[in-house]
C-alpha cells in the first residue's frame, strides 16, 4: 500500500510541473469569452453605425430628447473603449465648415462672401458643447452625398409631398415604437444658387432655427417652397436636407433658380368708347395707355418698388408703391404710396342735367352731349402701411390711407329715370370744392399657390375691410368690405380649372372711387385703372335685366370658373403660353333698388345680374405676365 501511495503523489507532482497547453495565449475561459462579447457590441452598436435620428427599441429617440448629441439608446463610449472615430469627436458644426457638398455649392451672399458663417447658413447655433460630450462624428458614406438616401428627399422640384421621406422601413412598430415618427436636429440652413437675392432674404422665409427638432413629414417644409415660389423671385426651389456634422442633425438646404424680377404687369390699351359708327357724332374716340413697371427684389432686398402710370386726354394720373417686408421691429413691413390722379367719371343713362365745362378742359361740350353726367375732378393722397406673417401662407395687413378731393366741375343740376321709377336727382357722392378723406385698411391674405404667374394648383383668399370716419379727421363716413377667393385644381390630363368668387358691399357715405363699377366686374368693357374710369359704356346686359341700369352701386358680386390648357413651355423667354376660357355671372346693385323693386322690370328680369366671358392667351415670359383675348379686342371696338 505504501508503494501504492508513492506512486499517486509522484504522478500529481508531474502533472502539476507539466506546462499548460495553452501557454502564450489568452485565456479561453466562458467568462473571458462574454467579456469579448460585450466589447464587440460596444463597437458594433456606436451611434455613429445607426442611420441619423433613428429609434431603437428600448432606447431613447434622438429627435424627441435633449439635443446634446450624446449617444441615444445606449450607453456612451467610455474612456477605456474608445470610439473608431474618437478623434472626429470635438469637432463641432463651426469647424465643418467644409461641407460634404464641397465650399462651391454655397451661395454667396450680395457681398460675394462665403455663406459659411454669415446669414445664409446657420452654422454655430448649436455650439461646441454638444458636441464635446462623446460624439461619434458624422456618418456620411461619400463626400457630396448624404450617407442615407432617405436624407435625399424634396430634391426634385416637385410640390414636396412630405412621405417622400417616409421609407424608414425599419422603425419599430411594436408597442413602444408604434406612434414614433423619424425626426432630426437642425444643425443649420444654407442658401445655394442665390445670385442676386441675399441670402438672410431667403432664410427669413424658414420658420426652424437650429437646435429645433426637425421632422421631415412637417407641412412647414412644404410651405418653405410655397412661400417663396409665391414671392416671384424664383423659377424653381428645391429643398433637400443631407447630414450634418453629428448623428441625428441635418443640415437644411434650400437651392433655388433665380429669374427676372423686373416686371411689367397691368398693361392696358384701346379707345374709348371703342371704334363704333364713325357717323355717330356723339362718339367721342379717345385712346389712352397704362402700365405698371415693378422690381419685385430690389437690390436683393426683397422690397418691391412699383410705378404706376396713366395717360390720357381724359383721365391720366400716377403712384408710386414701395413695400419692404421687412424694415420694422419684429418683422413688420413698411409700405408707402403716394399717388395722384386728375379723371372723369360718368353718371347716369340719357339723364337730364344742367352743367357748365370748366375753363380748361377740353371736348367738355361734346361729352356733355353724349348721354352722360361728367364730374371732373383730382386727387392725391398717400398711404402708410405694415404688415406681418401670421403664419407660412397668412398675412396681415394694416394701412392708412389719407388724400385730398378736390371737385372741379360737376352738373347744376341732374336727374334721370332709373328702372321705370319717377326721375330723381343723381349723388354725386363727392363734396363741393375741396374735402378730405382719412381711412384706415385692414387685410388678411391666404396665399398658398404653386406658381404666381401660371398657377396650377393652391388657393388664394383675401379679405380687405376700410374705414372713413370724422373721427380719422374724414369728411366722409363709411365702411366697405371685399372678399376674393381663388383655388386652382389640376385635371389628370394636364389641365387646370379656377374657381373664382368675388364679394362687395359698402355702407354710408362713400366716394364713387371706393363704390363698385360695372367696369370692375364685367370683361366686356375696359376696366379701371389706378381708380379711374377709362370707358362710358354701360353693361353689356345679355340677359336683359336690371344691370342695365348700373353703373357706380354699393353692392357686388361675381362668380366665374377658368379652364386653362397648357400650350408652350420654355426655360428661356417666353416660358410659358396657356390657353384661357372663362364665363361667369356678375351682381351688382344699389340697396336701394332691391328694397323697391323696378317697375320697368318683371320677375326674374328684376335681379340685376349679367353674363361674363372671355377667352384668349396668358403668356408669361422675362418681363412679365401677359394677357391677350377677347376682351382686349372690345377695348378697341364696341361689342
């Protein structure tokens, strides 16, 4: 048995001095083994791996918490495990000024500056304190592209449907991550392809500032580009959000294609009267011209400056309207127009008057031959206003509005026969020699369309309101009121339908220049122009009813629809041509006759309604929008 005992230990103290098998290596224990487990995870599941701003579940969403740029949904890299891109870690939006997209993508601003660090790009905002707390650094795959492709979106210069950026496929939908939405930081906003407007222009139109959550779905990204399309500014704007310099920002970057802000709108031509029978001696053939000349950008500034002119032997008068959007505190606009003009205007139908013709005028005998009522008279005044941004399509309004009427000639006397009714004396609504009118104007605008020249799709809504009282240091008291709506819808074929309405009244005393005129409402005959009154024809009156008898009324109305077809497209010159059709029914009367009813006039007959059409081109080329039809045509002949 000793023996046995002997050879026991002698094999226990070899086996004990024999060397391992797996000397020189690591340790290969189970421990060991989930220790390197956890170390690859660490690795594996860094911030800078997931695509920007993506929840996992369990962990905390980059665009609902604290923007510290700190690790979300795991723990940060600690000291001993550092990250592969530790050294990326301190830098902040401020030095990446060299944006992936390459320096010469970034619009210069109007002193030829970079934008980096100016107004047009927001950079700096979000400090360097976020971005000293561990940060991985930016996750772009390639310089000049964004490393996910869903950051792509909005660039195709289309209206911007927000689920463009919808294709997060792998965002949890589970209990905890069904109502979570991908959202980012704003790191900054830059301008590109900005020549002449200046770049803080631009961003002023961008309701986000940097640090705010960002989310790609939000309607206020759309409206970005329905602004500024509205502006004039612009043939097209893109937007397009790509990576920032940490996980879960972005950068915002707005590209637009400038076009000519120098426009001419408002151009009117023909005869007065119209080119009739050239035996009718009580014709009085008068031509008259009128334009209006506009910078909608001055300097690129975003102030419009407009000149507006009339000119003719009749009537011929000016304004000059500057608006900045915004000069005041807070973003207020500043608005100033003077103006003056020196008409006419024509009363009654085959009235009975008794006037004498002011020294110097001219022709005054034969157009008080003509079956009319004339007051001359002048006026000048001028208008100080301000207006703010309710939202990204509203705006509101306010102005006052001061002048000087000064009435140079009017009838002795003068009466007619309205309707049937006895003869009674015509208002000629103005004060004797010299008055003045003291007002004040508010207005609230709906402006949410595509394309302000050809519009295709989107809704205009205006809604204006005026106020003379003694109060205001006014002779005259009254209150009018003006509504406008407009909504365009595209056809599935290319084409576009426009639904137009149109509302007045007005109540009290008011001058004839603030009533609403048949001229405003029909296309039959010349409208008006800066106010004045161009053309003495009275309504066409096709349905042969009481319009026939209206000329200056309190009350207004008109209903009509557009079908537009698109004809000519362009890049260059005339960019565009559309083909227009348009009918509609107008409304215009005095109180008055709607009380007591026309006796000359039975049933139907009795409601002072018209028919309206008119039918033609709309070309909109580099110095503005033109228009060309049918009713051009009734400006040089009478219907």
């Amino acid at each position: 048995m000793t023996r046995a005992w002997t050879g026991a230990l002698v094999a226990a103290c070899l086996w004990a001095l024999a060397p391992s098998p797996s000397a020189g290596q690591p340790p290969s224990a189970p421990g060991a083994e989930d220790g390197a487990e956890d170390g690859g995870a660490a690795v594996d599941e860094a911030p800078g791996n997931d695509a920007p701003g993506r929840r996992t579940p369990g962990g905390d969403a980059t665009g609902d918490d604290a923007p510290s740029g700190d690790a979300t949904g795991d723990d940060a890299p600690s000291d001993d495990t550092p990250s592969a891109t530790e050294g990326d870690a301190d830098a902040s939006p401020d030095a990446d000024d060299a944006d992936p997209s390459g320096p010469g993508d970034i619009a210069a601003d109007d002193t030829g500056s970079s934008d980096t660090g100016s107004s047009d790009t927001d950079s700096g905002d979000t400090g360097s304190d976020d971005t000293d707390s561990g940060d991985t650094g930016p996750t772009q795959d390639d310089a000049g592209a964004p490393a996910d492709p869903d950051l792509a979106a909005f660039d195709d210069g289309d209206l911007g449907e927000p689920g463009e950026l919808d294709d997060f496929d792998d965002v949890p939908t589970g209990p905890t991550g069904s109502e979570l939405r991908v959202r980012y930081f704003l790191e900054r906003v830059e301008i590109r392809g900005n020549e002449r407007t200046r770049g803080r222009v631009i961003r002023s139109y961008v309701p986000f500032e940097p640090g705010e959550v960002l989310d790609p779905e939000d309607e206020d990204l759309e409206a970005i580009r329905w602004r500024l399309r509205g502006t004039g500014w612009f043939d097209r704007v893109r937007l397009r959000l790509e990576p920032g310099a940490r996980r879960g920002w972005v950068v915002l970057v707005i590209t637009v294609e400038e076009r000519n802000t120098i426009v001419l709108s408002g151009l009117t031509f023909g005869i007065s009267e119209g080119l009739n029978n050239s035996e009718d001696t009580s014709t009085d053939v008068v031509p008259y011209v009128g334009a209006t000349l506009t910078e909608t950008n001055l300097f690129g500034s975003g102030a419009r400056l407009s000149l507006g002119a009339l000119g003719s032997p009749r009537a011929w008068g000016f304004e000059l309207d500057f608006e900045h959007p915004r000069l005041l505190p807070r973003d207020y606009s500043l608005r100033v127009r003077p103006f003056y003009h020196r008409a006419r205007q024509y009363f009654g139908n085959d009235p009975l008057i008794s006037q004498e013709c002011p020294d110097d005028v001219e022709g005054c005998a034969e157009e008080l031959e003509a079956r009319n009522a004339v007051v001359f008279y002048q006026r000048g005044g001028l208008l100080l206003g301000t207006g703010h941004d309710l939202g990204a399509v509203t705006r509101l309004t306010l102005a006052w509005q001061g002048e000087v009427i000064h009435l140079r000639s009017r009838p002795e006397a003068a009466s007619e026969s309205r309707g049937g009714l006895a003869p009674s004396p015509i208002d000629f609504t103005l004060h004797d020699r010299v008055s003045y009118l003291s007002s004040i104007q508010v207005g609230l605008s709906f402006d949410k369309r595509d394309d302000p020249a050809m519009t295709t799709r989107g809704v205009l809504a205006r809604f204006g309101a005026d106020l003379s009282h003694n109060l205001l240091g006014s002779d005259y008291d009254f209150v009018r009121f003006q509504l406008l709506f407009r909504a365009w819808q595209p056809l599935p074929w290319g084409h576009t339908l426009r639904f137009n309405l149109f509302a007045g009244a007005v109540f009290g005393e008011a001058p004839f220049f603030y009533q609403f005129q048949i001229a405003d409402l029909t296309d039959l005959i010349p409208g008006r122009m800066l106010d004045m009154q161009l053309d003495r024809r009275a309504a066409p009156d096709l349905l042969g009813t009481a319009i026939s008898v209206m000329r200056t009324e309190e009350l207004a109305g008109r209903l009509d629809l557009q079908y537009e077809l698109p004809l000519y497209r362009s890049r260059s010159g005339i960019r565009a041509v559309n083909g227009y059709l348009n009918v509609g029914v107008l409304f215009l009367a005095d109180p008055r006759d709607l009380e007591v009813a026309l006796p000359a006039y039975r049933g139907a007959s009795r409601a002072p309604l018209d028919l309206t059409f008119d039918i033609g081109l709309r070309m909109d080329t580099r110095v503005g929008v033109f228009q060309f039809g049918f009713s051009t045509v009734l400006g040089l002949v009478t219907l």
